[in-house]
C-alpha cells in the first residue's frame, strides 16, 4: 500500500516509558542504559515473530541487537512489516551470505594505513574513531567492526590516528565515523576536534551520526556550544524513514542548525523499508522541514546476511525519477553505488539525455518531452546598431 504522511504530525512524547520522570527521558546516558538488548527485553513489550526469534538468536555472533526507549516508540508493535522494526530487530535473513557478499564489502581494511584511518582518496580520510553504537542497524556496513560481536578487534586509537593526519598534509577533509562519534564523552570529542583543529592542512571537519535519529537527547546546549566553538563542523545525519522524522529529531536539528552544522542526510535504499516513491517523497519533505538537506541515497553495500533487504537498482532509478521536477531541486539527493570492492561513490541517474551531436544535446524533461539545446551560436546580429552611441548618450 502507498505510504501516506499526516504532514501535520510529529511523534513526540515517550510512548511506552510515561511513567519515568520527564528529566531521565531526556537524559541521553539514561536512554543509553535502558537500551533494549535481548529478546527478553523486547518480549516484554511486543510479540516476536518466529523469524525475528531466530534472528534475535543469531544477533550475538554477527552484530549486537540494542534499540534506544526513544527509537523503540516508533516501532509499530503489531506490524511485522512495520519499516522501523525492520530496519533494528534482527530477522533469520541475517544468516544466510550469498556469494557476492563480504564482511568488508568496501575494502576499507586495505586502505587502512594505521588502525582507525582508512585513506582511500587522495585529499581526505575516514577516522573511525569508536566501535559502538546508540542502536544497531540491521544493514551496517561495518558489522564486522561494531558492537564487538564477531570478535574482529578493533580497537579506535585516536593518538596514532592523530599522528598519521598530521603527518600527511595533503589530508584537508577528516570524516569522524565509526562506530557513531557522537557516542564519546563531551571531553573526548573536544579533544579530538581541538587537535583536528591544530592541524593547518585539515580544512573540512564532517562527522557521519545516527544519533540525532535514534538519541536526539545527546545533543545537548554543552554538545552544540562545542560545534560552535570548533566550527565549522558538517555532519551528515541518517534517516530511512519519514516516521523517524520526530519533534525530538526536528528540534535536535534545529539545535544543531543554530549551533553553525550543515546538515545533510544519508539513506540506505532498503526493501520494504523506503523502497517506493512516495515514502521517499514523504522523508525528504520532512527532511527539508526539519533544516536538513537530503545528500546521498545509498544502494546498500553488498554486506554479509543483508539479501533480504537489497532492492533492485532499478526501483532507485524510479526513485530519482518520480522527485526530480517533482519537487523541491533541495529535496532530490544523489542516488550512488558505493563500488564493491572500494571504487567509491558513483551516482546512478536517470537518463534524461538522449544523444550530443556537434551542433545540439538532445534530452527529456522531468514529464517525458524532449528539448534541444543548441551549441553553438548561428546568425550573430548587433541588439543596437552603435554600441558606443550607448557610452557617449550615458
Ligand atoms: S549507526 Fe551507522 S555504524 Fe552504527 S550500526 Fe547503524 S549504520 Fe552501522
């Protein structure tokens, strides 16, 4: 059935948790330690289906199950096929990997000089700076690294991170990931910002984050005035859905706005979860509304045990398709593969051109017409007969 927003309403309260003090809700280290973590937890609130059973089994040797009270609210306890529930408790897809699947899919680990740097493009690095997460997604890329369940050993070191950055100049753009950064201490994350910030050649600090999504209390006045103090920080966000799109979210991102971020977001093209146009239309409207600029939609990577979640390429192209001059040029993000292997982003669009002569390019609009743009100039005619009568007369 196609998904259709109440465009007036955003979730807020705390669902489930109303009998906890307002002031433990809205303390992030509190939803933290609530975290719903095995199937015990989740049983208490909902029934699982047999496949989530199995699935919630095998959690612990492939990547941690743990879903914030908060994020837990949004799941539609009676719907199996409800998108959040989805995308966080485990199903039995998890366990099976097909041929084309990797553990490090996008061949980060070759491209690690020190442990925690991964430097695949000349000008820029990706410091993974932690390996634990507010709540798990199911479609991680860096299973293998988070939550410490398949026992990879990875250990964040910033110090000799740190060290490598400052020793290669041509590094001006540093992406903090992990693991999600926003999940260090106040302290930490100021020193790692302050000593980014010491380094003349790094230009550009991004931090990748889902905890706006699933821990909107972790940005707090301290976290913002610390963004403010070390700005310009970009942070790319991460929402799937337009039902993750809470007042808490909304009001998380206002408060990262006026602290100076940039905001983007990343979604994962998910089965069942956002894989129709109307879903899509619907989050990025939110998104727009919320001071969020959509980024990138990803296909997702060919992670271990993600099958049941891959949508055809196709589907994505439709996707594009059905925003570009549909909507807001703001609301239509950049549809990309992320090249198996590590050949990095490569944007997958529509083909709205048909064919570039010497003397045209010939291409379709949004609505299917076709148009020809000339190249070059023909038959070239003065607009005024005399130029400089136009300075003289001035
Ligand atoms: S928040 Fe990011 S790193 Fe953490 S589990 Fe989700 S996708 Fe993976």
């Amino acid at each position: 059935m196609a998904y259709t927003d109440d465009r007036s309403s955003w979730f807020e309260g705390q669902g489930l948790w109303q009998h906890v003090p307002a002031e433990q809700w809205q303390d992030w280290t509190w939803q933290l330690k609530n975290r719903l973590t095995s199937g015990e937890d989740l049983e208490r609130y909902m029934t699982l289906t047999p496949e989530e059973k199995r699935g919630v089994a095998f959690a612990g040797r492939k990547l941690a199950m743990s879903i914030t009270p908060y994020f837990f609210n949004l799941i539609d306890r009676n719907d199996p096929n409800c998108p959040i529930r989805k995308q966080l408790i485990p199903r039995e897809g998890e366990m099976f990997i097909s041929n084309e699947e990797q553990l490090d899919s996008l061949g980060e680990d070759e491209h690690s000089p020190v442990p925690g740097i991964v430097h695949r493009y000349p000008d820029r690095v990706l410091f993974l700076v932690t390996d634990r997460c507010a709540a798990y997604c199911r479609y991680c890329t860096r299973s293998r690294l988070v939550s410490n369940a398949q026992d990879y050993n990875f250990h964040p070191e910033y110090e000799q991170g740190l060290r490598y950055i400052e020793s290669h100049p041509e590094v001006r753009d540093v992406l903090l990931s992990g693991g999600d950064p926003l999940l260090l201490s106040d302290r930490k994350l100021e020193h790692l910002l302050a000593r980014l910030r010491e380094i003349p050649h790094v230009e550009f600090i991004r931090i990748g984050s889902r905890i706006p999504v699933f821990l909107p209390q972790r940005i707090t006045p301290k976290l913002c005035e610390i963004f403010k103090k070390y700005g310009p920080i970009w942070m790319s966000i991460h929402v799937n859905h337009p039902k993750e799109a809470t007042a808490e979210l909304r009001d998380a991102c206002e408060r990262l706005a006026f602290a100076g971020v940039p905001l983007g977001n990343q979604s994962v093209l998910l089965s069942g979860v956002n894989d129709d146009p109307e879903t899509m239309k619907a989050l990025v409207h939110r998104l727009l509304r919320m001071r969020v600029r959509p980024y990138y939609i990803y296909q997702m990577d060919l992670i271990t045990g993600g099958a049941h979640f891959k949508v055809d390429v196709r589907k994505g192209i439709e996707i594009i398709r059905a925003l570009r001059g549909h909507t807001t040029g703001y609301a239509v993000p950049q549809y990309v593969i992320d090249a198996p292997g590590g050949g990095g982003k490569v944007p997958i669009n529509p083909d709205y051109l048909e064919q570039i002569t010497d003397d045209e390019v010939v291409f379709r609009n949004y609505e299917g017409k076709q148009f020809r743009y000339p190249l070059h100039s023909t038959g070239l005619k003065r607009a005024v007969e005399d130029p400089a009568a136009l300075i003289d007369a001035s």
